[in-house]
C-alpha cells in the first residue's frame, strides 16, 4: 500500500474536462491536468471531444484497486490511461463530487463536511451549458450527486435503485442526445460500511462496478460513433477498515487525512468517431 499522498489533486480533472470539449473552464477551476490534457491531444489528435461519459463509483480508494486487480479486471483493460489524484478534505462523498465538477477547493465551493446543499459557484455544468451543451446526471436514493448540482437548466434522472439508474444510463446512450452523461453507482460505499473494504461482498459490489463501465463501453462503441467520446471511471474518495461501530456496525469508513482514504485512480477511454 502507498503510505504517501499522490501528488496531483481532484481539483485539475474540471479544467481538463471542459478542455477535451475546447470549452472555458468554470471560473473558479484550479489548473487543468497536463497529463489528462495530454491524453486527449495524442487520442484524438488534436481534435475535441462531442461526448463525455463519466461513471462515478463511489469510495474505490486506490489501495483497493491495486490489491484486488480482478475485481477491476474489465476497466483496467478497456482503459487507455490511469490518473492518479489526491482528493480533498474532508474525504466525503458531497465535498468531493464538490471538488470534481466545480474544480475548486472546499472552502471555495461550499460544502466543508457531510451535508449535501446546492452549490452556487460555477461548475463544470454551467461551463457547458453556457457553451449550449446538453448534460444528464443519473443518480439514484439520496446520494450527494442528486442534490449538490440542482437548479441548473440540465436533466436530472434519480431512482430508487441502482439497476434502474444503470437502465437509463444506458437508455441515454442509446438515445444519444445528451453531450454530457454523468451515472452515479454508490454500491460499493454502502457495503463497504457495512461489511468492510475487503469484504468478499464489498469486493462483488467493486466487480459490479467494473462489469456496468464495461457495459457503459460497449453500448457508447456501439451507439455513439459519429463522437469522439471521454469515458471515465472516476470515484470520488476512498475508505479504509474501522473496528466497528456496535450501533451501526460500520466496519468500513473515510474523511480521514490519510492515503487509504485520499488516493484515487481515474481510469480513461477515448473512443473515436469513425462515421
């Protein structure tokens, strides 16, 4: 396990997302990604991306990833590239997903601690919108992605469950009338509370993961060839095993200053337009 901080933090993926469009970067985005920026040149060859689809699992910390390669084995062989990034403090799901899509620091965007209010700073959202992009987020329960990003002129899908929120995911793709696809999965987060990280089923929810990119892969490859597309696998946090809590046995958590919880490993795919 990697006992030292990763040096390049979630806060340069904003400016390099709204780059692979060619678009202006929201206002108050750190730096873009040189090595995120470089993928996109040498993929598309200069050219811009049309499409971008990110699938946003929930808490797969970068240690989890390395240790249990199979339980990934389908996005490590369709990606073309891995990212490693140093998320924000605290490590939580809504002030990292804050981070992400804004490209702003905490006490830039707003949240500072688990709580999930709209963020009024300009994102990554507005930054496509204003560039007349037509974005979808697909998310499901109360998870942070289907509150911290409402009132913008965007479509919002939330559902009770993951399989549904997965099905329109896909049923988007097949439409192909959105430029920008954001599919939230937090499976792994909750059973990892529940169970552990290494858990045998927090391990089947990170194969579950692996299975619905490798499926978002296939229907975008069969559905969406007129597009250069950005497809990432791109979680928010990762977690680290607690002893427990014997009021809600949790024995899995994150939000700590620590490796386990702040590395991450982005995984990306350019699919290039061939008619």
């Amino acid at each position: 396990m990697n006992n030292e901080l990763n040096k390049t933090s979630l806060d340069t993926l904003c400016a390099s997302l709204a780059y692979a469009y060619g678009v202006t970067p929201p206002a108050h985005a750190a730096n873009a990604n040189e090595e995120l920026n470089a993928f996109i040149d040498q993929a598309f060859g200069g050219k811009k991306v049309d499409r971008i689809f990110m699938y946003n699992p929930d808490a797969v910390a970068q240690w989890i990833y390395e240790k249990y390669p199979y339980f990934s084995r389908e996005v490590k062989a369709l990606g073309d590239i891995e990212i490693p990034f140093c998320t924000v403090m605290p490590s939580v799901t809504p002030v990292c997903f804050g981070t992400m899509y804004t490209g702003a620091q905490p006490e830039v965007h707003g949240i500072r601690k688990y709580e999930k209010p709209v963020i009024t700073i300009d994102t990554l959202f507005d930054a496509l919108l204003r560039a007349g992009k037509k974005c979808a987020l697909v998310t499901h329960g109360q998870c942070s992605l289907s509150k911290i990003y409402l009132e913008r002129e965007m479509d919002y899908f939330n559902f009770p469950s993951i399989p549904e929120a997965n099905a329109k995911a896909a049923e988007l793709i097949i439409r192909d009338e959105h430029d920008f696809i954001l599919c939230y999965n937090g499976n792994y987060d909750a059973r990892m509370h529940r169970s552990g990280p290494e858990d045998a089923e927090s391990l089947a929810e990170l194969k579950a993961n692996s299975y619905a990119f490798a499926e978002f892969c296939r229907l975008i490859e069969n559905n969406w060839q007129s597009h250069n597309t950005l497809l990432g696998y791109a979680m928010d946090h990762g977690c680290h095993p607690i002893d427990g809590d014997n009021e809600k046995q949790y024995v899995g958590s994150h939000g700590l200053d620590m490796p386990e919880d702040l590395n991450i490993l982005h995984t990306y795919k350019a699919i290039k337009a061939t008619v």
